[in-house]
C-alpha cells in the first residue's frame, strides 16, 4: 500500500518531509521549507571529482 506523502498511519497525524520544519504558535503549526536539493549534470571526470570532495 503507498501512502500519500506526509500521511501518517494514525488519522489526523502528519509526517514532517526532509528539507521542512514544523513551527507551533498560539495560532497554531505553519510549515516551512528551509533547504532543497537541486540535480544537476556532473560533468567532472572521476579524477576531478575525487580532487574536489
């Protein structure tokens, strides 16, 4: 069975995706996305790669 993201298996329950925070107010949770990952061609050789990690 595949779960919609965030779903959790408990009913009203939610899962806090990778590169987001959850923030509780008075006002009650905002979501907020502090980080993503960008793809990207490599275009290095091995060798160059090795030299720059």
């Amino acid at each position: 069975m595949v779960r919609p993201p965030e779903h959790a298996i408990f009913t009203g329950m939610f899962e806090v995706r990778p590169g987001h925070l959850i923030r509780v107010r008075r006002k009650g949770p905002t979501k907020h996305r502090y980080g993503a990952l960008e793809a990207k061609e490599h275009i290095d050789s091995p060798d160059r790669t090795i030299l720059t990690v």
